[in-house]
C-alpha cells in the first residue's frame, strides 16, 4: 500500500524520459531525492501483488 502525493507522477514521467517506466522506477528517484521513506511492519504479511500468479497466491494464502 502506498500514500503518495502527486510527485509520484512526476517521478514517473522522470523515469519514463529515462528508458524506465516501472513503479520502482519512480519509487527509486523518490528514494534518490530524500523523498520517498518506508514503514516498518514487522511480522506482518506482505506480497507485492503485479502479477495473476502473484494474486492467485496471496489469495490462497490469505484464504480469500
């Protein structure tokens, strides 16, 4: 889950100029600039979900 302001998109569209154009990508340059921060979750279960297969294991993981 991300809270993000609109620099997000302009990250984005800096990284798009630069051959890149993934959500980690502009997540990076956030990261690079001092403006982008994480926050701790412990133990906590957490999958990144960007693919069918991914979703269909969370899914059954979660038993949802």
């Amino acid at each position: 889950l991300f809270k993000c302001t609109t620099g997000l998109f302009d990250a984005l569209a800096t990284a798009m100029t630069d051959g890149d154009c993934s959500l980690s990508d502009g997540c990076s340059q956030l990261i690079a600039a001092g403006k982008m921060r994480s926050v701790e979750i412990g133990a906590a279960f957490w999958i990144d979900i960007d693919t069918p297969e991914a979703l269909a294991f969370a899914m059954e993981r979660l038993k949802v």
